[in-house]
C-alpha cells in the first residue's frame, strides 16, 4: 500500500489507519532534528537587538545549563522562543504546544505565559501592562516563571556572552522527544524542580 483507499476519512479502513500509524510514527521520530532546524531558522526572524533569534535562544539555554538545571528545563529553554517566525503574537503559547507531551508541566506552563512576565521589563515602553503577570498569582508555578524570565530570558541579549553550540544541545533535544508522549510519569503535574542547583552547576562548571 502507497496511499490510502479513502478520499473522505469516514470511509478509511482499518488497513487504511495501520498504515498511516505506522507512517505518522515514523515521522514523528524526526520531530527532534526538525525542531533543531527551525531553531537555525531563528537567525531569519526578528532583528534589530545585539544578538540573533537563534543567539538568544542559545545563550538562554546555556545559561540554564550552567545553573545546574535539568534537561527538560534546559530544551523548554532552548525552545521556547520557537514560535517566533510562525506565531510572533502568540510565540509563547505555540512553544508551549510543541513541549507540553515531552516535559514537565511547570516547564511547559513556564514558556506558555512567559510573554505576559516579560511584560514586567518593557511594558512601560510599548504601552503595555507591567503586571499583566499578576493575573497568574496563584499558580504554583509562578515564582518559577519570575525566576525563569530574570534569569534566563530576559538576560540573554548580550554579543559578549561565551554560549554554547547548537550541536552541544541537540543529544538532549533528541532525548526529550523520544519520550512517550504524554507520559504521566514525564509531565509530572503538579510538580516543582528547581531552576536552579548549585551542586550541578559547580560539576558542570569544572566540564
């Protein structure tokens, strides 16, 4: 079998949907080195700061990596400025859909409302809401968009900064998205991971 026998999906057969399974979850497994593409495709989009898309994101993620974070911290990180040449009005929430089956809750609710936090820097500029944050107060995962922006995002705009390749995240993205997708035990809600842990960032730091 080439194609399918159906031209309306409510007349496909069930020799027809096994062979589009079979066909969708071959191409699935591609998903990871896709995302890595686009993220180069990142230096296409948005000018006019000090460093690329693709730079920001790399540095973002470095900086992550060096504060002893853990791997679905890190790639929600690397991604999670993703949406910004398909979605540059809703970029936060389309990097957010790409992640939520492969990592943890808190990090995917993280980049999903990480637009409205930024506000926080700039909003006073663009005539926009500073506290637009607020309305998200009473998530438990709050304090850790606060950390995340400060940190990680909003920082990562500097040419001078000495941020890690590419190629030295791809083996993780990778392995995020070969997990099941929307494994309980990989989502994981309701549970917090620290941003941050010095233990790791020391081991990593002597690397």
């Amino acid at each position: 079998m080439d194609q399918v026998s159906f031209t309306q999906m409510k007349d496909g057969t069930k020799e027809d949907y096994d062979f589009l399974t079979e066909h969708e979850t071959e191409y699935a497994a591609g998903t990871a080195d896709r995302l890595v593409t686009a993220l180069v495709q990142l230096d296409e989009s948005l000018s006019g700061y000090q460093v690329t898309r693709l730079g920001h994101s790399l540095q973002s993620a470095t900086r992550a990596w060096r504060d002893g974070a853990d791997i679905d911290w890190v790639v929600s990180t690397l991604l999670h400025d993703i949406g910004d040449i398909y979605a540059p009005y809703n970029h936060d929430e389309y990097a957010a859909a790409i992640l939520r089956p492969f990592v943890r809750e808190q990090c995917a609710w993280t980049v999903e409302k990480h637009g409205d936090f930024q506000l926080t820097y700039y909003a006073e500029h663009v005539g926009a809401d500073p506290d637009k944050k607020q309305a998200f107060r009473d998530s438990p995962y709050y304090d850790d968009c606060v950390v995340f922006c400060e940190r990680w995002d909003q920082a990562s705009f500097d040419p001078a900064y000495d941020m890690l390749p590419i190629e030295f995240f791809t083996p993780m993205v990778r392995k995020v998205f070969a997990r099941t997708p929307y494994d309980p035990d990989v989502t994981q809600a309701g549970k917090r991971m620290p941003l941050q842990n010095a233990e790791v960032a020391q081991e990593r730091a002597k690397a």
